[in-house]
C-alpha cells in the first residue's frame, strides 16, 4: 500500500455489489513478450512534432525606437512620459471592451448568483468568504477567489445587467480586504497577472448599471496591480506563473491609456517565456495538461485583447497555440475528456472541446511526443496513453506526479484503465491530507517496489530524486492476421535503491480489444543482488466497472456500465502472485471523487529480476 493510501481509500465511499459473480471464459493466457524482430511494415501514422522556431518567439522586430522605449521601460522610465512626453497624462479609463471566446461554467456562476461560491466541485456561502487569510481558503479556492476567474463564470450565466451586482459586491468585498499591492495571499504574480486579465476581459460586468459607482477604485486598482507586476513579474521563477503576470501586463498595455511602452516590454516578456515554458513537441514542462490547458485560456484572452483595440496580435501566439492544442489533445481518451496525469484531473468533453474551439486551431491529436512524454495509440475504438518520460524537473514542478511508466486505456467512451488524478484540487472536495498520496505511484496504473515511490514525492507539489532517464521506442507490428502497435519503455527510478530497472511493454491489437503487456524488473547492474523483494502491479478502474475476481485467482472478470465483458489475465512466469481487487478513487474534471475498484497483482520476487505478462481483453 502507498503511504496515506488507507485515508486515500476512506474517502471514496465503497460501493459494495451483492450480484452473483458472472461467468466468464478465461480466454487467452498471456505469455511472456519477446522482442519481435523488426518487419517490413510501414510505421503507424503518428502525428509530427512541429519544433520550435526560435525566431518565432522573439521580440516583434519593430525598430531601434521601440527596442529603446522597451528598454527604458524596463529601467523604471514612466509609460506616460515614453509614449506622450508632451502632454498631460490621458485621465483613466479602458481603451475597448474584449469579447472573450471562451466560456464559463453556467452552473457556477448561477451559484454565484444565488449566493454560493463554487470551486473544485464545493460550494461556499458566499457571505462567509474571507479574502483576507489563506489559511482559511483551500488551494481551488484561492485561485478562483483571488485570480477573479469566477468573472468568466459569472459572465456566461446571464446577462451583464443581472450580473453587476454579484460583480460589483464581491470586487468591492475583495479590494477592502487587500487595500494595499504586494500585501497578503492575493500578491503573487501567477494571482495577480489572471486576476488584472479577468478584470480587463470582463470590466463590463463590475461597471454596468449601478456598477458606475465601483469605476474611480477599479481603473486605480488596474493601474495599481499592472505597476506592482512591473516590478515583480520577473522574479517568479515558475514559467506559468511568470506566463501569466505578462498576460495581464500585456493586457494592460493593450486596454489602459499611456501603455504602448509597457505594451512593448510584456509583448517581449511573454513571447521569451512561452519559448522557455514550452518543449518543442508543444508540451508544458510541467508535464501537466491542466496547466497546459490554462496556457491556451491565457493565450486566448491576450489575442483577444489585441482584437478589442483593432491590433495584430504576434504571430508568434498562433503558433505557439498550434503548438499546444495537438500536444492537450493527445492525452484525450475515448470519452473526449482529458487523462489525469502530473495532479490534473479529468476534464470533461464538454469544457475540452469549449477551450479548443476558443483556440481557433483545428488539429489531430499529437500522438508522439518525446518532452511532453505521453504517447498515445488509436486503435479503432480504442485509446491507450503511456507515461514514458521522466516526471517533470523541479523547476518546472507543479503538482508533480512519480507517474513513470503508467498508463490509461478506454474504449469507446468507456474508461477502463485510469490514475486517480485530482491532486492540484485537493483541499475541496479531495481532502488536501491525501494529496501526496494521489501523487504516489501507487495511485498510478504501474508497478510499484517495496511501496516506494519511484520518485521521491515532497511537499508543495515539489519532486525529489528518482527517475532521471526513460528508455522508449516505438513500433508497429505485422504477425501474420494479427497486428498492432508496440510501445516499450524503462526507467531507472529503483535502481539506486534496489538495484533493479523496470520495463513495460504494451501491445495494442489495430482491432483494439486486446491490450497485451509485461512488465520486466532487469537488474541495473552487471550482477543482480541475492534475496528478494515485494512488488505490486496495480491497475486502477475506470467508474462504474464491476471487477470480480476468477476462481482460480489468476484474472478478473470486469463488466463495463454498457454489459460490455473484458478479462483481465496473469500468465508466464509471474510465480505464486495471484489478483485481487482493492478499493481505489477517481477524480473527475470537477474535483468530485467517485470510489472506483483496482486490479492489484502483488507478491515477492527475486532481486536478480523476473517477468510479468498480462492481458487485457475484450470477450465475445
């Protein structure tokens, strides 16, 4: 069991069956893989990884003038005096009114409305909302609550009329709780960039109507937030959180007069740290595509800003959206929600399917990826997803996850094979005390040794030690009727600790109904050590499958919501270790957690190594 796995369980609530166990044929038992020899086949289409152009990203080569006014800027030179030195400066005010593209959750913000706040799937009183500690408010909470991302929300719930007094209060509410720019849990300049951003996208919900009587305290508190990110937006080392300081600065510069200078110094700013934040292959090096997904929403309000004051948006943003849209897309399953890996969760069809449309950018998605590290094969109906890259670095970490090697499996829309997922919205409904479990690898559809992580799990989202290098190639394969696609990958994450290196092979049929693998512990050395060591082969269940195990314990029989029949089967050499099956969570796009089932194979095995085959197969 993984550390805090016990807490991880008791929050999912056991949803115990009394049906009599169906009988199932056993089907194929899986035998152990042998590395085929390479055939004459074309490969699988897989999606080309566009790279980088530096250029791309770049500063807008607009003469030494502009590159002087930024760099002045840059020194603490006054926006007013670069842009206007001989007349007075322009009185406050906004300079167009932006139609975002992107939509809000109705149901939050008629919740809103009605006097609750709604954030990682809890709500709150409304009136019981404390803007002032930290302590009291839940990561989720925090977001939503001091970056203004509820504006969205609040916007597309009903007219801007209805909505200027539930806008007005709750700005008026927050700005008496943090007078003062740089003081308390509001000031950091990931918070402060999305909070200036909502206020410049969504000023005619506070402003209209009575809303007047908010316009004076809401041009200074602009102007008053988009100077204290002028002086601090660099000191941010996370490249997201620094993304979206100069989203909001860059807005500012855009939407407030006097700020073609800050404009200039954002506009370089953004584009440097988008090519510093993003690989080449369109992934976040954070690795997260919850975090990957707030960088298209960002890019998508700054493009619409340009638009509001009828200027050309860079190129350089199309095509970094063209870079992130396929890469988001490739950890989509068979359901069109989002995988749950590195602590985001699964968001829904729905929301996906809003944010691209917003971004403009019709595509496939990526299905090869080397930085972003997840690889996905589609066969007919089916979807498979592996991890074959080492967690994120710490400098890039956000809710980083020891997730190496792991991997999620659907069909249709039915997902069978998941991770927990959900720990960057732990604190509402996910309990923040189980947060380091469901970063775990044991909350991870992979093999686990001794219970220990394969990379170290910190605090804060941090990563410590472990995986450092991931070995993985591609193929596809031609066997006589049968056919399919053939990923192999192996980390080095146990090998300083018990000297063993773990390899997974997956073989996908092109019919999409039998998913073989085998998971291989090889020792990292030249000699294996004596003695031996417990492992567990953990396999987390998708919602709603029915998982009983096989009279001779050696597989599990899983019915799908749809009485749809699969089989889960041990063969080879796994020894004495039979299934099982455990209680498990999942969490959804919400931050809901729902009590899943888990297929645990575990058992001793011999330091020197050993091997695991498995099949997964669809019957009748």
């Amino acid at each position: 069991m993984m550390e805090g796995h016990a807490d991880l369980l008791s929050v999912a609530r056991e949803d115990a069956s009394d049906e009599e166990q169906v009988a199932l044929p056993l089907g194929d038992t899986p035998e152990p893989l042998v590395t085929p020899a390479p055939v004459n086949e074309p490969e699988a289409e897989i999606e080309p990884a566009r790279a980088l152009v530096l250029a791309d990203f770049q500063p807008p080569r607009s003469g030494p003038l502009h590159s002087a006014m930024r760099l002045a800027y840059k020194l603490g030179v006054p926006g007013q005096i670069l842009s206007s030195p001989l007349r007075k400066p322009a009185k406050p005010r906004l300079l167009g009114t932006v139609q975002s593209p992107l939509e809000g959750n109705r149901t939050a913000g008629v919740a809103l409305r009605a006097g609750q706040f709604f954030a990682g799937g809890l709500k709150h009183p409304l009136a019981k909302v404390d803007y002032r500690s930290p302590s009291k408010m839940t990561p989720p909470f925090v977001r939503a609550v001091h970056g203004f991302t509820w504006m969205r929300d609040l916007a597309s719930s009903a007219p801007r009329a209805q909505c200027a007094g539930t806008a007005g209060d709750m700005f008026a509410a927050w700005l008496k709780a943090n007078p003062q720019p740089g003081k308390g849990p509001a000031w950091t300049v990931e918070l402060a960039g999305i909070r200036l951003l909502n206020w410049l996208v969504h000023a005619p919900i506070v402003l209209t109507g009575e809303g007047e009587k908010h316009k004076p305290r809401f041009l200074e508190a602009l102007e008053a937030t988009a100077r204290w990110l002028d002086r601090n937006v660099t000191r941010e080392d996370d490249r997201l959180a620094q993304a979206s300081g100069w989203s909001g600065m860059l807005a500012a510069g855009l939407l407030l007069p006097d700020g073609k200078a800050r404009k200039l110094y954002a506009e370089a700013g953004l584009l440097r740290t988008l090519g510093e934040m993003v690989s080449d292959d369109g992934g976040v090096l954070s690795r997260c595509p919850s975090a990957q997904a707030d960088a298209i929403a960002l890019l998508v309000e700054v493009r619409a800003c340009y638009a509001a004051v009828g200027e050309e948006a860079p190129a350089a943003l199309d095509t970094m959206l063209a870079l992130l849209v396929p890469a988001l897309l490739g950890v989509r399953m068979g359901d069109r929600g989002l995988g749950s890996w590195q602590g985001g969760a699964a968001m829904s069809e729905s929301d996906l399917d809003a944010l691209v449309t917003a971004s403009g950018v019709r595509t496939r998605p990526l299905a090869e990826a080397g930085q972003w590290g997840f690889q996905r094969v589609k066969a007919k109906e089916a979807v498979l997803v592996l991890d074959a890259a080492p967690p994120p670095k710490p400098r890039h970490a956000r809710h980083a996850c020891a997730s190496t090697l792991a991997f999620e499996f659907s069909h249709g829309p039915q997902r069978i094979i998941v991770n927990c997922g959900g720990a960057a919205l732990a604190g509402a409904l996910v309990p923040a005390r189980i947060e380091q479990g469901l970063r775990g690898t044991s909350a991870h559809s992979t093999m686990v040794l001794d219970d220990a992580n394969s990379t170290a799990i910190l605090l804060h989202g941090q990563i410590g030690k472990g995986v450092e290098e991931v070995d993985f190639t591609r193929e596809t394969l031609s066997q006589g009727k049968k056919s399919g696609t053939r990923l192999e990958a192996a980390h080095n994450g146990y090998a300083a600790r018990f000297g063993l290196v773990h390899r997974r092979i997956l073989i996908l049929s092109d019919e999409g109904e039998e998913l073989r693998g085998e998971d291989v512990l090889e020792p990292s050395g030249r000699k294996g050590k004596r003695g031996k060591i417990g492992y567990a082969m953990r396999f987390h269940l998708g919602r709603g499958i029915e998982a009983k195990p096989t009279e001779d314990g050696r597989g599990v029989h899983l019915v799908m919501p749809d009485a749809s029949y699969w089989q889960f089967r041990l063969g080879g050499d796994s020894g004495e270790a039979g299934c099982s099956v455990e209680d498990s969570l999942w969490v959804d796009g919400h931050g809901r957690p729902h009590a899943t089932k888990q297929i645990v194979v575990e058992g001793l095995t011999a330091r020197s190594g050993g091997r695991f085959p498995w099949l997964l197969k669809r019957m009748g």
